[in-house]
C-alpha cells in the first residue's frame, strides 16, 4: 500500500464511522509518513508498519464512544423489557419446579419417619411386616437425602442464574450509555472444588443406597408374604388381604 | 498480547514520557515502538483518547525548513492522572508477578 492508498483508506474508515476531526487524524499519519521517508523508509514498509487502516479508525470510535450512543439507548431498553418479560416467566418456572422437588423431599422424610416409627397416619401407609418397613424406610431416607441435596444445588442455580441475567442486564444498559462494564458472571453455581466433591458422593452414595434397599424391601416382602405381588397378599391399594 | 488490556498500559507511557518533556506525535511512536511491539498506528488513536480526556493539550510550533509540527503537552490533571496509575499499575504488576510465581512454584 502507498502513502495516498493508505490514507484515503484511512479517510473513508473515519467517515464511515463518523469519526469528527478526521483531517487533523490524517495529517497525523502524514505527518507520520513524512517523518518516516525523511529516516529511509519505503512507503510500503511505512504502511505495513502503521497497521490495517480499518483497525485504526475503530480504534480513534472507542475514544468517543458517547456521542453515538443516544439513538440506540431507546431501541436496547425496549429489546430488555421484552427479553426481561420471557426471562421473568422462565424464573417463575424454574421456582415452581423448586417448589415441588422441595415437597417431594418432605413428602420422602415424612414416609421414612412414619416407617421407621410404624405409625400410619390416616392410614396413608400400608401394613406390612417389620423388616420390610424398616429397609423401605431406609431406602425413602436415602430418597430424603437425595432431594433435599437436589434442592439445594437447585436453588443455588436458580439464584446464580439471575445474578448472571441481573449482570448482563446492567451491563447491555450500561454499553448503550457508554459507560463502563461490570464482568459477567457465570452461569453455574461457583462452588469450591471440595464442596463439590462432596456432594457429588453424597449424591452417589445415597443414590446407590435408595436403589438397593428398595430392591431389597421387594424382596424380603415377596419372601415374607410368599407372593410374588405382595401387595395383593398384603391387602395394600384396596385389595383384600389374602389370608 | 490483548491489545485492549495493552491499551491502558501504553497510556500510561505516553504521560510518563510526556512529563519529561513536550514531543510531537511522531516522536512518541517512535519512542514506544522502539521498546515495545506495537503497530506504529495505533499510537495517534491514544494521544487523542487522552486529549479528549483532558490528560494533553497540543500546540503547534514552526520548524525550520518544515511543515509546522502538533506538539503534545501534559496537563496538570495528566500528571496528577500520571502519578496516581503508575502507582497503581506498580502494585497491581507487583501482586500479578507474586501470582504467577506462586503458579510456577506449583507445579514443580
């Protein structure tokens, strides 16, 4: 590239950006140019030196930035007022779905607690030996303790998620006024390497822990009851017991 | 290098040479170029980022045998800038380089 290709380039950048002040900018680099000839340089060396002249003119953009900036404001607050709406009635699902995992965990202690003490409130809970209770009962502790931990990282996602959406909230409202940005954050709850680790084995254990005890009340009911549906045999669900 | 980060770094050049003495635009790229590598163009965007940031002034003076030359200038408010980020600058590079040397000790 010339010295004149190089700064009609450079001129058509500027206007295209609507840079103000572009003829004091291009006798700068002319300047620049005059300089650098006077030292022995070739025009070409002088441009490839100086850089890519697109580059150049986006970087004389970042200095005034404010200028600009008042149309787009109306347009990027209208975009958020929808994108707020849609986001709004994804939290609201999101705290639903927290809510009845919350219940399902309740609902798993209250069954483990009315197993282990072999009482039947309203008789919600069917008659059966006590072996089978006793190991049903653990396998719906177990149950307990993987949802309430379910629960819990869940609603430390839901709360780290709109942190994130509150951040890039002010900072899409911050790039249309011009002013400085916050980081964002991320989306996954950030905890600590050790934190994880445990309750990645809590979640093992207790998973592996539900799985088989159930197994195990299946069997030992079908053992103790000699039928393969013992709940027939035990009158469960509205059945009559068979004696 | 992240030219954004490089940015706010070669700022802080610009005042620090321009406090010693008043230059024009072509000797500030030079300067810099001659101890760090950057792209020769982008120095002019940065002298007038700080102009309008109320950091310079400028001024053009006669040569003999030339074309008049725009000369930069500090202002006080460049200085105070000046000497409130190069301390700054100092102890963040210097809690940066304890960072990275705690990073280096690890892996051994």
């Amino acid at each position: 590239m010339t010295k004149n290709e190089f700064l009609s380039k450079l001129a058509d950048e500027l206007k295209k950006k609507n840079i103000a002040d572009a003829d004091d900018i291009i006798s700068e680099y002319e300047q620049h140019f005059a300089f650098k000839m006077a030292d022995g340089y070739s025009e070409e060396e002088i441009a490839v030196k100086l850089g890519n002249p697109a580059l150049i003119a986006s970087q004389f953009e970042s200095s005034d930035v404010d200028k600009k900036s008042s149309g787009k404001k109306i347009t990027t607050v209208i975009g958020l007022c929808f994108i707020d709406f849609f986001a709004g009635i994804f939290f609201i699902l999101l705290i639903a779905w927290e809510a009845i995992m919350a219940s399902f965990s309740v609902c798993s202690a209250a069954i483990a607690v009315c197993l282990f003490s072999g009482t039947s409130p309203l008789s919600l809970i069917p008659s059966m030996p006590y072996w089978p209770r006793i190991v049903f009962g653990v396998s719906f502790a177990s149950l307990f303790v993987l949802s309430a931990e379910g629960c819990i990282y869940f609603a430390a996602f839901i709360r780290q998620l709109m942190r994130s959406y509150c951040r890039f909230h002010h900072n899409t409202l911050a790039a249309a006024s011009g002013s400085a940005l916050l980081p964002s954050i991320a989306i996954n709850p950030q905890f600590q390497a050790k934190f994880n680790r445990r309750i990645r084995s809590v979640a093992l254990i207790s998973l592996a822990l539900f799985a088989a005890s159930f197994v195990l009340g299946m069997a030992i009911s079908v053992i103790l009851s000699g039928a393969l549906e013992f709940w027939h045999a035990w009158g469960w669900f509205g059945y009559n017991a068979v004696k | 290098m992240n030219t954004q980060y490089k940015k706010g770094v070669l700022e802080l050049c610009v005042l620090s040479l321009l406090k010693k003495h008043d230059c024009y635009g072509y000797e500030i790229s030079e300067y810099l170029s001659k101890h760090i590598d950057i792209a020769d163009g982008t120095v002019y965007p940065i002298l007038r980022k700080l102009k309008s940031e109320g950091l310079l002034t400028t001024y053009m003076q006669e040569e003999s045998g030339g074309p008049p030359r725009k000369y930069y200038s500090i202002t006080r408010l460049g200085r105070e800038t000046y000497e409130k980020e190069r301390a700054e600058y100092l102890d963040f590079a210097k809690r940066v380089e304890i960072l990275l040397e705690v990073d280096d000790n690890d892996k051994e």
